[in-house]
C-alpha cells in the first residue's frame, strides 16, 4: 500500500548526519545489558529515537536502521541482484547473502569481489596460517545507497589487505569462522570485512580487509615510539581495550591477542578474529592437542590447559599495554620453550620500565595477576584508561604529576642512553602456533602482586567527575 501512496514521488535524501559523540551510527537490535543505560544507545524497537537519529528512509519512509542506511529496503536490493554474482562455493554464497539481508549499517555487509577487481597485489607476510597481500580496489566498498541517482555509494580507490588461509579452498573451518566474527562484532576498532575473493592460483578463498599503513604495534612503535609521550600512549591503550570491550560484548573472546595483532593506521585496530569463540568454551575447534597463540601473551592458566576466557584475553592486553609503554619486546633474549612456560606460572613478567607511571604500572600488574578471578573486566580497564586520559591535562591530578615526573626521567634516559642492542633468540618466537605443554606447575604471583590497598589507592587517585559507562565503547571516534 505504501508505494502506491509514493509511486509518484521521486525520492529524495532524507538522511540525518549522525555525531557519534550524541548517538551511535547504528541500532543495536537488543539490550546488552539491562542494568545499564546510555543515552547515545539506539534500539531497533525504539522507533522515534531511530527516526531523531539516523532520519528516515527516502522509500518507505520509515526510520533508519543506522547512518544513512535502512535494512529492510537495502536487503531487497541485495536480494535482486544475488542472480548476477557467485562465488562458486554454496556456503560462501549463503555467508555474503545472510550479512546483506540482514546489515543494519554498511559495516555489517560483505560483498562477493571478483579478484580481478583488484589491482598491484603485493606480498607482505606470512601470518600464523595464510599469506597477506596488499591491492589497490579502484571501485571500494559499499558505504550507503544513493537514493537520487539509483546506485551504490561507495568509497573508492582503497588500499586493501588481502588474507589468505591455507587450504581455504575447502572452507576451513577458522575462514568461516573469522568471517562471522567480523560480522558479529561491533566494528568500530576491530578491522573491517569488505568482503571475500579468490587466488585464481591457488584456489584459496580470501578475506578482504581494511589495510593498515602503519604496521602492526612492534612496528608502529620503532618507527613513531620516540615520538609518543605518554598521554599518547594512554590515548591509544584506551581505544585497544575498547576493541576488546567489542569483542566480548558479543560474548566472544579473542584467543590470540599479542602486538602482531594489533594494526596501525592512525588509530590502533584489533586484528585476527580466526581464533574467535564463545566466551567459557570448552571445546577446541582444533583437533590438535595444546593450545594456539604467542608464548608471551598468553595467560598462565591457559598454558595449564584451562579454558580460555574472557580474562585471559586481559592478561594478553597488561602483556601488550607494558609493551606498548615500555617500547620493548617481552622476552625477546629468551628461548620461547617449555622452561619459559615454567617461569610465567611461576610468576615471571615482563620487567616494567622504571619510568613507567605507577598508575599505569599497577594496572598492568593487575591485568597480568595469577588469578584470572583478580584481574579487571574489559570495561573497567577502559574506565581507568579514559578517566586518566581525561585527567593527563589537569595539573592537580595525580597522572598529571606522574606523566610530567616520568617523561623528565625519559628525556634524561634517552639523552644519555648508548643505542641498546637487543639480541633476539633465535627460539623467540612471535607468530602464533600450537603448543603443547606438560606438567606446567600451577600459576602464582611473585613479588609482582598488587596489593589490595595498591587497587584501591589506583583508582581513587585518577577519581575525578562520574563518568558514564558505554554500552558500545564503538562509537566514540
């Protein structure tokens, strides 16, 4: 009956230009949590808030689903044209034709892309399980439906990455698997899916991703390291452990969160959701015996064979936050073996740098404790993380006088400093792999553990106006 009533209307724009700072740019189909409330949280069944916010749809003149977006009108346009596509594989159809059925914003679908859309593919890497190109797509990925002139919007000529899994022509099952994850997860500081391609060499099916300029965090750290103070530092910690709070809002865990995997482009992005599961699962997805990762990321308990977790994933964040601050590799000198594995139950860490804040330093002390049960969630970290972010240009805070009496330290550190030349074992090992260790002893603190009072005095001393918490910590940039 509606398009009787608007056949002869010619439709027009009548999208909202959404602030992420007052709503975020796409619904979210049910409460994440139903104890917490924040105003900038858009949900599917609250019409008028998705009519104030996003605008409504040119066609049926119904309220967005997100920015410039509306799911119901887009999915039958997707739908018209399944008949013109394929990617030869029934399963891989299916996959790209359920996410643009069912995108509620542009992030959310992915597109079959031919590869010979793509121009200058060039080898990078190997990663722990495939190959990783870089290309130039002339055409780009879908952005919006240009409502006026009948078409695709899209956002061309970009620099992609290519990823390749091994034997992927059969539809691993990490393949498939990433590729849900991508969808599922709010995409805010994760890398985003535009799509799936196929080497016509190899036949091995492809992820096709948001390319990062900047290198993964060990590279982004030698070549702008000496140029970061440490309220950059704690600016772009905050949007890490954000991708994190995404992660295990969908109630996944990451499982392999270490400095390879967190990419450089401008801003800091969460990579590698292969290894993505259900928080609590017990099953492996790996016929293989042990446990997959990089030795010095991992969380002591997983190393003992216990299920991975949520917490597991922030001990893996304190590895990478004392990296990040201290610019230097852990365990780089040591053979990445059985003994190591050892000592980390026993309670070694990585040294934390003496002109490290304390604040931070007991943070990540608290995130590397022995005792999954001690160590913060996800969200708190990104609480501290924002209100010292928020409080490093405030004289009369405490971070303020630690960053100010910490970066004298490191100036006098670095003017005096002889070039320091680190000796890479040749057993330290830094790509994800499967380990299988045996009569590891049961985890334990040493001299490292925070004490109670140290939390207590941590979080009061960066205490400044209440802060309210965020259901999609996405949608801030």
């Amino acid at each position: 009956m509606q398009k009787e009533v608007y056949k002869n209307e010619k439709p027009v724009n009548l999208w909202k230009v959404v602030y992420p700072d007052e709503y975020q740019l796409h619904m979210t189909l049910s409460p994440i949590d139903i104890n917490e409330t924040d105003d900038k949280v858009v949900y599917m069944d609250d019409l008028e808030k998705r009519k104030k916010a996003y605008g409504i749809c040119g066609e049926c003149k119904k309220p967005g689903t997100g920015e410039e977006w509306c799911q119901p009108c887009n999915a039958k346009k997707f739908e018209d044209n399944f008949k013109n596509w394929t990617s030869g594989n029934k399963d891989i159809d299916e996959l790209i034709q359920q996410s643009q059925i069912n995108a509620i914003h542009y992030k959310r679908c992915i597109e079959w892309i031919p590869f010979e859309k793509f121009q200058d593919v060039t080898y990078i890497t190997r990663g722990g399980l495939g190959k990783i190109f870089s290309a130039q797509w002339p055409e780009g990925y879908i952005e919006s439906w240009d409502i006026e002139n009948e078409r695709w919007e899209r956002w061309a000529n970009v620099t992609v990455a290519l990823k390749s899994l091994d034997d992927s022509s059969d539809m691993s099952a990490e393949f498939v698997n990433e590729i849900k994850s991508h969808l599922q997860i709010h995409l805010w500081d994760i890398i985003q899916c535009y799509g799936i391609t196929q080497d016509p060499e190899t036949k091995d099916f492809m992820m096709v991703l948001k390319y990062c300029k900047d290198g993964n965090l060990r590279e982004f750290l030698k070549k702008s390291g000496k140029n970061m103070d440490y309220g950059d530092k704690i600016g772009f910690l905050s949007e890490i452990i954000r991708g994190l709070i995404d992660i295990h809002h969908a109630e996944k865990v990451h499982k392999d969160l270490h400095s390879g995997n967190i990419l450089f482009n401008k801003a800091p992005y969460i990579s590698d959701l292969g290894m993505c599961q259900p928080a609590n699962n017990e099953k492996q997805s790996d016929k293989r015996e042990g446990v997959y990762g990089v030795l010095p990321y991992m969380a002591p308990e997983v190393l003992c064979g216990r299920p991975y977790t949520k917490a597991a994933d922030i001990y893996s964040f304190g590895i990478v936050m004392n990296e990040f601050i201290s610019e230097e590799t852990p365990y780089e000198s040591e053979a990445h073996n059985h003994m190591l594995a050892v000592q980390i139950c026993k309670g070694l860490r990585p040294e934390i740098s003496k002109d490290t804040p304390k604040l931070l330093a007991d943070l990540i002390t608290e995130c590397w404790d022995a005792d999954p049960e001690n160590r913060p969630t996800a969200k708190e970290v990104h609480h501290l993380l924002k209100k010292m972010n928020r409080a490093k240009f405030k004289e009369k805070s405490e971070i303020y006088k630690q960053i100010k009496e910490c970066e004298e330290v490191r100036k006098k550190k670095l003017s005096n400093e002889i070039p320091k030349i680190v000796q890479s074992h040749p057993h330290a090992v830094y790509t994800s792999r499967y380990l299988n260790f045996k009569n590891l002893p049961k985890p334990i603190n040493s001299n490292l553990s925070l004490s109670k009072s140290a939390i207590v005095l941590r979080s009061a001393d960066v205490r400044e106006e209440p802060v309210s918490e965020c259901v999609d910590c996405g949608i801030h940039r």
